[in-house]
C-alpha cells in the first residue's frame, strides 16, 4: 500500500451562515459547525482512505471566535496521520470579513475516522508523508494524542507511551 501526503486528502467546503443556523447572539451554533467539521472530515478521511469511513471520535475542538450571520465560513481538513485503520483529520476554520474580504481563522479541531469493510470491520490504510513543517508538527502531535487517549482509555500503559514520557523526560 503505497503512502500518501496531506494534500492528497484535503477538503475544502465554503458555505454561508443563514438565520436558521444561528443562535439568539446572531452567531452560529455550535453543533452546526460541528456537523459541518464533521462532513469535511468525513471527505478527507474518504479520499485518504479509500474506504467507508465512521468518526471515532472529537479529540478536540476550539471555538476561537464566533461565526455571525451572513458570514463566509471555509472548513478545511486534512489527513494529518494515519495509523493502522485509524486517521487523524485535522481541521481549520476560516471566517471572510464582509468588508475587507480577509480571512480570519476562527476555529479549529481534530477528529478520529476509522476505515471499514461493508461489515463494518477496520482495514488497513495507507500511511501518511508530512511533506510542509505544519505537516510535520501535526503529524508529530498525532501520536501523542493517540498515546494519551489510550492511556485515558486504560487502553494502554503509561509507561508504554514513549511519545508522551519524552516531553517530560530525557
């Protein structure tokens, strides 16, 4: 199975934010956002994958800033690791200012896909190439996120994720 980079599975979906999509604030709810991270991610853990993909989980999301109606909001997400079944998408949000027309990353967050058969089982994907620095600093990053989520899980031993014992260790 030949490896890929990033790129390979980037996503980009642009949408407006419309009345009914927001809270009392005027701002975009929260879980509409989430959906919509959600689908991007869904793409990209697709394209990279080549499989039928489930989120296994939100390993993170940071609403930086609000997203107000009428806004041009710009989900993007990449592949940022992949493991045995599992893949870390890693996504940006960007909001377009009404009048200068600049963009202003506004959110961001990582979710886990898993590939599976048509029975649901995993399978086996390709692995990932950072190919740019930020690639490079996600993909390190995935690991220990991985590491720490196990251990949280008792799905793994402290003294086992040799990843997260170097950022305290020598």
């Amino acid at each position: 199975m030949e490896a890929k980079h990033p790129n390979d599975s980037k996503t980009i979906m642009t949408d407006l934010v419309l009345p009914s999509e927001t809270n009392p604030l005027n701002n975009l709810f929260g879980g509409e956002l989430l959906a919509r991270m959600d689908r991007a991610a869904s793409i990209a853990a697709r394209r990279h994958s080549r499989r039928i993909v489930v989120t296994a989980s939100v390993n993170h999301v940071a609403f930086k800033h609000p997203v107000p109606l009428g806004s041009v909001v710009t989900v993007e997400a990449k592949v940022s690791r992949a493991f045995k079944s599992s893949m870390e998408v890693y996504l940006d949000v960007w909001i377009d200012d009404r009048e200068s027309g600049e963009c202003t990353k506004a959110n961001e967050a990582i979710y886990t896909f898993v590939a599976v058969d048509e029975t649901g089982r995993p399978v086996k994907i390709p692995k990932i190439i950072p190919e740019t620095d930020e690639e490079q600093i996600r993909y390190d990053g995935a690991l220990r996120r991985k590491q720490l989520s196990l251990v949280i899980a008792g799905k793994m031993k402290p003294d086992e994720a040799t990843e997260l014992k170097a950022l305290f260790f020598d």
